[in-house]
C-alpha cells in the first residue's frame, strides 16, 4: 500500500544536520536510476516555508491567480467552441495557475486530471453536445513523482512503502491524463534548493546565537579599581558569584570600586558578525527568489527611486516569465489533450487556444505610482496625461485637495 513520504531526521529540530542535506542532494542528483531518489530532498524542501514563511511567494501566485485569460477561437467558425471551453476547462485552468509555481520552487510540478463525459451548450445554441471535460484536478505530491531528464518524456510517479519504491510510468488514457513542466532539466529542487543551504545557514546561526547568549557568563568581566578589594574580601567573592550567576540573577549590590563589563567580543564582534551574517544571508535568498535584494537592502549610493524603479522592472519581468511559461504549459497540455479527446483534428488547425491577456489594462494603481517615481526623480510630465492614467478628474479651483510638499504636476 503506498504511503505518504516524510524524511526521517530528528522531530526537535526545524532542519537535519547539514551532512544529511548534502547526503539528501547526492541521491537527488545520482545520475544511475537505481542510485536516485529525489524524495528526500523533496521533504526538506517542502519543510522550507514552515522555516522561513517567506518563502512561499505570495506576490507570483497572487499574480497568476488575479491574471484575467480567454479562449480565444483561431477561426471565427470556432467560436461557439471556445466559448464552451472556457466554462469547461476553466477549473483545470484554475489550479493549473493556483499550483503552476511549484515548478520554480521544487523544480517540477505535476497536476493529474479526471475526465468525463458531460451535456455543454452555448448560450447561443438550444442544442447540446457530450464532451469530454476534466471534472477533478488533483496535484501530485513532489515526493511521489521525479521529473525525467529528458522533458519529452514527462514524469515517473513513485509508489512508496516504508521500506522501499518503485517506479511507474504514468499512461495517458481517455479518462486520465497528466500535466507536468520541470524548472532545469536534470538539477532537482528548483529556487528552494538553491537557498536550502542559506536558510540552514540562518537556522543553525539562530541556534548557536542562542546558545551564545546562554554562555554569557563565562564573557562578563568584574574589575577592580586599585586598591578596591582584598583577596577573598567579602566584596570579592560577592561579585565573583554575581558573574557565576549572570542571566539568572540580575543585580549585585557593591561599592563604586567595582564595574562589570563585557568582552568586546560580546558587545562588538560577535552581535556585529551575527547581524551581518544575517543580512548576507537573506539577501541571497531575495535574490534566489525575486531576482534582487529586498527594497530595504537597497545601496547607500544613488537615487532611491531609480533603485526601486529597478526592483519593480524586475519583478515585473519576472512575473511576465511566468505568465508566458504557464500559458506555454496549458496550451501545449491541457488544451492539446482537449482537443485530441473532443475534436478530429487531423493536422488541421486547432479550434481555439489559451491566452493571458495584457496585465497593466486599467492598472492604475502602477500608473500612479510610476508617476509618483518620475517625478520624484524630476522628469516633466503632462497634468491631462498623468490625470487619464490614474483615472482622477484634473482639479479646478475651489476642488483642489492639496498635494504633498515636493511633488507638483
């Protein structure tokens, strides 16, 4: 009976130790089949979010699920067809978009479908026809299946016990079928393996910086003014047990011949080394994911504006890539294997095929804000122009609200 895969490493900690995550990625990436088993490293990384909740990436889901998209027929005979295929395969397409991600994320991504044979109509047309419609999508877990390094060929699923696997592959029929894309042929893991070891990094440093502050007794210095205290006088040994007791007791009477101090290891270099070890770290997670630092880490140096103009163009490129390759996925998929189960094709033209459509349409909300860059950045622009992208009326007198200090139009 197959059974769900979990690593098995210590329930105490958030991640394993480090040799087992290398030790995971070794067997993720053995070339020889009967060597391989992505399932490990599959189970750290879906672990990740509840490490870092950062890491999920609400910002590119959110942006594939707000994205408007047609059916759009490729002759105008076709367009009672696409019309029907927009209601019936708008739930396939849903969690296609809803689950698509995780092929940047893991590397792979796989979505399996139910069809079935259902009474369609259009709203113009009293008849009905049977066509074959995906009635559930349910996505594939990533420790049950492994990406094939030749892309051609799709997905293997791997059935699992306890004690071992096998692999099968998965067969398209009338009644089942399945999508797939891979992020990078023949790398398991995808972004999240490429920050895996940072966000142990972060974890581990966490860790020893807890420990660290536990040890502080063993940092903290009690001196002497000349002449402040006799050996073994009272006052002495009643500092010598404030030090020993640091952290659980947190005041010590004594006269103002007597001072505590730390280490300048304690109070400089290691609390300056921690917190720059973090930024490092973090800031190549940002990159991993988003393709910058966050808008917080931006340089000392030049134009914050610039800077954030930067970081929006590049999260704007990246949210167009992904656009762009999950639409090549349903097009290709699950509009092909639509129509190969609905319609003779025969070489001919496909009835209809899937679009995104254009993302900045009315989106005035980006509009006002690239204006609001510009001219904080003193470039000249036009009151009527800037009025028709932001969909506010241009002021007259006596109706004015008036404008921040710094920016005029």
């Amino acid at each position: 009976m197959a059974e769900e895969f979990r690593y098995p490493f210590d329930r105490e900690r958030q991640l394993p130790e480090l040799a087992e995550i290398v030790s995971a990625i070794s067997k993720a990436d053995a070339p020889e089949e009967n060597s391989r088993d992505v399932r490990p490293l599959m189970s750290l990384l879906q672990r990740l979010p509840a490490v870092d909740p950062a890491l999920p990436e609400t910002k590119p889901v959110a942006n594939l699920l707000s994205a408007e998209w047609t059916i759009t027929p490729t002759r105008e005979e076709f367009a009672d067809d696409a019309e029907i295929a927009r209601e019936r395969l708008k739930e396939a397409i849903y969690q296609t978009k809803k689950t698509w991600i995780e092929t940047r994320h893991f590397g792979k991504w796989g979505l399996k479908l139910e069809w079935a044979q259902q009474e369609w109509s259009t709203r113009k047309s009293s008849t009905t026809e049977k066509l074959w419609t995906p009635v559930t999508a349910t996505k594939l877990e990533q420790t049950d299946f492994e990406a094939h390094r030749d892309y051609e060929r799709g997905i293997t699923l791997l059935e699992h016990t306890k004690s071992k696997f096998t692999r099968k592959e998965p067969k398209d029929t009338t009644k089942e079928s399945y999508l797939t894309d891979t992020f990078r042929l023949g790398i398991a893991g995808g972004v999240y393996r490429s920050v895996l070891i940072y966000e142990w990094l972060l974890y581990a440093n966490i860790q020893d910086w807890r420990n660290f502050l536990k040890r502080l007794r063993g940092l903290i210095v009690a001196s002497y003014a000349d002449g402040g205290a006799e050996l073994d006088s009272p006052q002495q040994k009643k500092a010598e047990k404030a030090v020993r007791e640091a952290g659980a007791v947190n005041w010590v009477a004594a006269s103002n011949t007597l001072k505590f101090e730390f280490l300048k290891i304690v109070d400089s270099l290691g609390a300056k080394a921690h917190e720059d070890f973090d930024k490092m770290a973090q800031e190549k997670i940002n990159i991993a994911l988003c393709g910058t630092a966050n808008s917080s880490n931006l340089a000392d140096k030049g134009s914050r504006s610039a800077q954030e103009t930067m970081i929006y163009g590049v999260e704007e490129s990246l949210a167009f890539l992904n656009r762009e390759d999950c639409q090549r996925v349903i097009n290709q998929q699950l509009i092909q294997q639509d129509i190969e189960r609905n319609y003779k094709t025969d070489n001919q033209m496909a009835p209809y095929s899937f679009q995104f459509l254009p993302r900045f349409v009315e989106d005035r909300e980006s509009n006002a804000r690239i204006a609001t860059m510009l001219l904080g950045e003193g470039v000249p622009l036009l009151k009527k122009e800037v009025a028709e992208k932001t969909g506010f009326t241009p002021a007259v007198d006596g109706e004015i609200i008036p404008a921040r200090q710094g920016i005029t139009l």
